[in-house]
C-alpha cells in the first residue's frame, strides 16, 4: 500500500511539474501563414503578426494604444529645421545570432529600404531620406530630404526594423531579430515556434515559448479553441461563435478596434473602372450594413473613406456612398452599360473578404454586374492581384496604420493616379502645424471618397478569443502584429 501511495503522489507530482511547464508555453491561432519571413520585403501582414516586436525590431515601436515609442532607439534629437534625426542606440543589444547591434547594422537596414532596387512593400516610407550616417558604435544620424513629422511614426512599421548585414541571404526561412523571441522552426503548412531569449537587452519575455498554429477555416478555429489547443486567436475568423466563448468561464472575449479599412478595391486603370461614374456605381450598388451583419454577425463600422472612425481627424463621408441601387443602375446606363457588365472579384483567404464577397457578388449582379468570384490564398493574392495588377474587384482589409498615403502611389495595385492628391499628401509630409495637418486630411479623405477610388465597406474590429488566465494580450490592433512580449498565464 506504501509503495502504491508513493507512486500515486510521484504520478500527482509529475502531472504538477506538467501543468506548471505549460503555463510558460502558449498556442496561437492565426488565420494565414506568412509566404516567407521577411517583413522587409513583402506586402503580407501576416509576416509582421508572427513576427513584429517578437522576433524583430525597430528604431522605434507600436504600443497597444497605437502609441509611438522608442525601440532600439532609447532616445533622439531633432534638428531645428526638422531635418536631421539622430538616434541614439541601447548599449548591449545583441542579434539572435550573437553579434552586437551597432549603428552600421541601422544604416544597412534603412539603406536597404530606400535603395532604387528595394523589394520592401512600403518603399514609400523611405523615399524621403536623404543620407544615413554612421556617427559612432551606438549613434546613427538620418537626414531628410524635407522635414516629415510622420518619421518616427513610419519608423515604427514593420517594414522598417532593423537586420543584420548577414543575415540577408536566409532571412526569409530563418529570420534573425533583435527581440524578445528567437525563432525557432517553421512546419510550412502548420505552425512557426518561437522561443525566449535568454540574452533580450530589454524587460526578458514571460514566456518560454510561442507556437503559432494556422488556421483559416473558421469551423476548424472554433473547434481548435473550443478544445484548448489553442489558447488565443487574435482575429478570430467566426464571430458567429463569440456569444458562446462569452458563456463559457474558461475563456475571455475581446473585441478591439483596427487599423484596418475594409474595401472593395478596384483596378483604376482597367475598363470599365476607369470611368469614375462606374466606380460610383458600385459604391451605390453596395449595402454596408448588410455585408457587416452577413459576414461580420455585427462587428465592424460602416466607412466612406480610407480612414479609421477612431481618428479624430476622420470624416464621416458614408453618405457620398448610400445603398441606392436605383441610382447605381442610372450611373452604368450613363457611362454607356446600361446592360451591366462582367468582371472579376478575386479574393484572399479571411473569412470578411470569402463571406463579404459572396454578399457582394449578389449586390452587384442586382444592378446588372456579374461579378466572377476567384478564391485564392494569400501567395497567389500577392502576385496576381498586389504584384501582377492582374485583377478587377478585390476585398482586403489595408490593416497598416495610418496609411491615406498609399493613394499617392500611381503604381500601387489599384492604381489610382491624381496630381492634386499626390500634392496634397506631400504638403501632408511637411506640414507640422495639427490644424493644417486637420485640414489636409479632410480634403485627402474628401478626395477619395468623391473620386469613388475604392468601395469603401467598414472597419475592421479585430475579436481575440483566449484562455481567461492570459494576460496582456492586445485588444485593439493599432498596427499587424501579435506582440506576446508583455504575455503571461495568470496562477
């Protein structure tokens, strides 16, 4: 009997030191899987979710509240004429690999970005730079061709952290950061784990590892998280089933705010898009509040422009784009289609844009369009719609932040091309005056909207179901990350 109790209490004892163990992993859902592992040089948010403040950073950083806060940075002066930022690096800040980081490591890194042969997705971040200067180990001094009082905040991109000279020829399998976590291993088609950083330069992580698990299919999710093994899913892709993780005392339910405007792209420079009284029509043609409540069971918040609601300086222009498909059908017969035509919607992997489209579809064949639904996952997403123009109508969320700039870009995928715009949003760049920066943004968000570029639909809610015994997980997403640096399981 002795004997029997002691193995009973070494078997209880075990099942402790198991329990205890997972209480420093975590299992996270995620709806993609990133194409590669480079946030320098792609268009995929799904990189920065996995990767951003984790494993990579910049000069400086995100707060949950969308804040902009020193990163490799500690501190920086500005020049009087607002022309030269010198940054001043953290001592002791070491690469996964074991090298230091050093200011030759930050001038690569924005050399790189703004070279004439960059591959990075926001290349427009950089072109206002005029020099980058070594001034000793730990300072950096960057020059800019005009003041630009969004610098420090365009700092704080994804696309803008920092990496090391010689880890460029296999940053896109095995990334190496200056973060909180290590990459790990990567099972294409599964999962990427992470691990903590014994040698992190900064507040070390809680946890000891991060796997991420990809799971697009919304019944998949819910059944994942349902059994535990996941313990959060930021973006959960089946909002259907909030109500019931509500219900449930083992699980927390958090509904946030994005970055993300939710549109209804369209290729400017295809026929018959490229008549503005056609662009019109379909943003008469489409039911807002139908396509949140049909593909976002509610969550969401109608827009009119390419502008987060949350911003003070937003407008509301949802009335320059009221459902009218009386009105949608008198604009085609105007543009010369009064019999409709056919296009194509090609849409990506998130459930908004695969259930948003089906809504949509229907709106525009009301009216006349007949619009072919493509089904594609995120790689091929990439290259035929963003790279190859190959496209058009498209739904995706643009979840970068503060990002009306993209509309400046001719060459960008939906190709919209307007001087006045482009003006305006240089004007943007250089002004730092909050009241004539107040009276920019209307105008810019005022352009848009009577140009009728996009569709635009809502703003995309970001709800997170997890585990309730975690703690400091992200509610809002002010940028595309799933930052677990400040993460923890609550005893």
């Amino acid at each position: 009997m002795k004997t029997f109790r002691m193995a009973a209490l070494a078997g209880a004892m075990t099942m402790v030191a198991v329990a205890a163990q997972a209480k420093s992993d975590i299992v996270v859902g995620l709806n993609l899987e990133p194409p590669h592992l480079d946030p320098t040089s792609a268009a995929a948010g799904a990189i920065d979710q996995v990767l951003y403040a984790n494993v990579f950073e910049g000069l400086t950083r995100f707060g949950p509240d969308g804040s902009v806060n020193p990163g490799l940075a500690e501190s920086w002066e500005i020049s009087e004429d607002g022309l030269t930022y010198t940054f001043h690096l953290h001592e002791g800040v070491t690469f996964h690999d074991g090298s230091a980081l050093d200011a030759g490591d930050v001038k690569f890194s924005l050399d790189r970005a703004h070279d004439e042969d960059s591959q990075n997705a926001q290349k427009a971040l950089f072109e206002g730079i005029e020099s980058v200067e070594v001034v000793d180990e730990l300072t950096v001094k960057v020059t800019l061709k005009a003041p630009d009082g969004s610098f420090l905040f365009n700092m704080a991109w994804g696309d803008a952290v920092i990496v090391a000279p010689e880890s460029i020829t296999e940053i896109k399998q095995e990334p190496v950061g200056t973060g909180a976590f290590v990459f790990d291993d990567w099972v294409q088609g599964d999962r990427i784990t992470l691990v903590k950083n014994p040698d992190y330069w900064g507040e070390p992580a809680k946890l000891d590892r991060v796997t991420f698990k990809f799971i697009s299919d919304p019944t998949a999710a819910f059944a994942a998280v349902m059994a535990e093994d996941v313990h959060a899913f930021p973006g959960f892709p089946a909002p259907e089933n909030l109500p019931q993780f509500e219900a449930d005392a083992r699980f927390q339910v958090l509904v946030g705010s994005t970055e993300g405007e939710t549109i209804l792209a369209t290729n400017n420079k295809m026929k018959p898009f490229d008549d503005v009284k056609v662009r019109e029509a379909l943003a008469h043609a489409i039911d807002r509040q139908a396509i949140i409540d049909g593909a976002m069971f509610g969550l969401g918040t109608p827009i009119g422009t390419h502008f987060a609601p949350h911003n003070p300086d937003y407008v509301d222009l949802t009335g320059l784009s009221e459902y009218d498909p009386e009105k949608a059908k008198a604009l085609l017969a105007e543009a010369g289609y009064a019999d409709g035509f056919e296009t194509t919607l090609k849409l990506p992997p998130p459930s908004y844009a695969r259930r948003g489209g089906e809504i949509i579809a229907a709106q525009l064949r009301a009216v006349g369009i007949e619009a072919e639904i493509s089904n594609l996952e995120w790689a091929q997403w990439l290259e035929q719609v963003f790279k190859g123009k190959d496209f058009g109508l498209t739904i995706v969320s643009h979840t970068e932040p503060f990002d009306i700039g993209i509309y400046a870009r001719p060459d960008y995928y939906f190709q919209y091309d307007d001087a006045g715009f482009q003006e305006m949003n240089t004007e943007l760049g250089g002004e730092a005056d909050p009241a004539k920066r107040s009276d920019l943004l209307e105008r810019m968000q005022r352009k848009i909207a009577e140009d009728y570029v996009n569709g635009y639909l809502f703003q995309l809610a970001t709800p997170t179901v997890a585990n309730a015994k975690i703690r400091g997980l992200w509610k809002d997403a002010p940028t595309q990350a799933t930052d677990l640096t400040g993460v923890y399981w609550e005893d």
